[in-house]
C-alpha cells in the first residue's frame, strides 16, 4: 500500500500498487459523487468541544478563514449525517473519538473490510516516520506553535503516539461557542454527552431540552438560543 504525503483529493499516479491513500482536512460534497466512484471514503468526525478547543489556542481567537469556522463545521456535519442516513457505496463514517475504543476494532473491522493487512505494530506509531509535507524534517522536541511553525508543529504533532487527544481538560470556548453547539441539533445528536462535557447540570439539561421541543424548525433554535442567553446558563 502506497501513502500519499501531501495532502490530497484526488489519487493521479497508483504506481501498479493494489491500494493507494490520500487524505484531505475538509470533506465536501464533490467526494461522493460519480468522480470518486472508484475510491473508499472514510469520513470521520471529532467532538467539536475538542475542535474549536484547539483552534481557539492556535489561532489565538483571531478571525478564522473560510474553513476553519463553526459555520463550516456545521456544513459538514450536516454532510456526515445525510451520508449516516443515506450512504453512498464504499462510504464508511467514524467517530474520532470511537476510533480508540477496544483496542482499535473499529479500525480493524474496517481494514478487514477493505482487504488491508494489519497487526498490533500498525497502530505504533513509533514504528513509522510520518510527514506533513516532504520538505519539513520531524524533529523530536514539540515546536513552538504560530502560523510559521505550523508545518513543522503539524509535523511533530502525526509523530506522537496514536491515542484519543481529546482531553476534556483542555476544553476552552467562549460563551457563543458553546451556545452555538448546543443549538446545533446534529451537535446534540451525535454527541449527546456534550452537556456533561460542559459540565451543564441536569436541570439546565432538562431546561434545555424543553426549549428544543417547545419550537419547531428555524424558530426553534432560535427560541432555544434566546433562552439559554437569558438564562445564563454557560460561563464565560
């Protein structure tokens, strides 16, 4: 198997090898349309708690781009949960946080799927030099993160052991991010532990809940982000 460095959506050159992978940050409609037939596409999803965590302390709650934005990530999760209702073939859809569970299984079950060959040293990380881009050597020590040094931190970053990085202690969202997630009904449905991540006591649960079935449609997330404003429910 051959595994495409830089990153990718579309796979010009197999080199006569039986399976060839690439990967790309963001999913778009386009990857599951008559273009990509002949490819396997695995779409996976992380908690957007751990996400927008991340991005706050790397861009520093600076003005995002086009992509990466809350608004963007809802267009997404809107794509994952049309593709969970209605998948497309040779589309398979994973957690990120499901992808650690029992010893991998889920990545096994799905190797085993596609006909790849796997033994416990696959998931080793240790065992393999991984790169972000050709040119940008792996260094050992964790680089300082900034927009110069993304390449090179990235670069560290895919060198640590493969684990579940989602670190409930490093939670850290302004009081519009978090409103926006609960208002968002996929965010809800597909992680529906998102309160206890938050640490929203069960009665503001219930609260929140009954704002949800109150309203139907657009007037309904719009009444339920009204009312958790004015509850003050979510710290700072």
């Amino acid at each position: 198997m051959v595994e495409l460095i830089n990153e990718t959506d579309i796979i010009k050159d197999t080199l006569h090898e039986k399976s060839t992978v690439c990967k790309v940050a963001f999913a778009d409609k386009k990857y599951f349309g008559k273009k990509y037939d002949d490819y396997y596409k695995i779409f996976i999803m992380r908690n957007p708690l751990f996400i927008f965590s991340s991005l706050n302390i790397r861009l520093k709650n600076c003005v995002w781009d086009q992509y990466h934005n809350m608004d963007n990530y809802f267009k997404i999760l809107d794509l994952y949960q049309n593709i969970i209702n209605d998948p497309p073939p040779n589309t398979f859809t994973i957690r990120y946080e499901d992808i650690f569970e029992n010893n991998y299984e889920i990545l096994k079950t799905l190797f085993q799927k596609l006909d790849l060959k796997y033994c416990d040293a696959t998931f080793e990380n240790t065992n393999y030099n991984n790169k972000f881009y050709t040119y940008v050597p792996i260094v050992e020590s964790k680089p300082e993160l900034n927009a110069q040094t993304f390449a090179k931190y990235r670069t560290w970053q895919i060198n640590q052991p493969f684990v579940n990085n989602n670190d409930i202690n490093k939670i850290n969202l302004t009081r519009k991010q978090k409103t926006d997630l609960l208002s968002n009904q996929n965010v809800v449905n597909l992680y529906p532990n998102i309160y206890q991540l938050l640490d929203i006591p069960k009665k503001q649960i219930c609260f929140i809940h009954s704002c949800h079935m109150e309203k139907t449609g657009t007037k309904r997330l719009d009444y339920l982000i009204r009312k958790i404003k004015e509850s003050r429910l979510l710290k700072n």
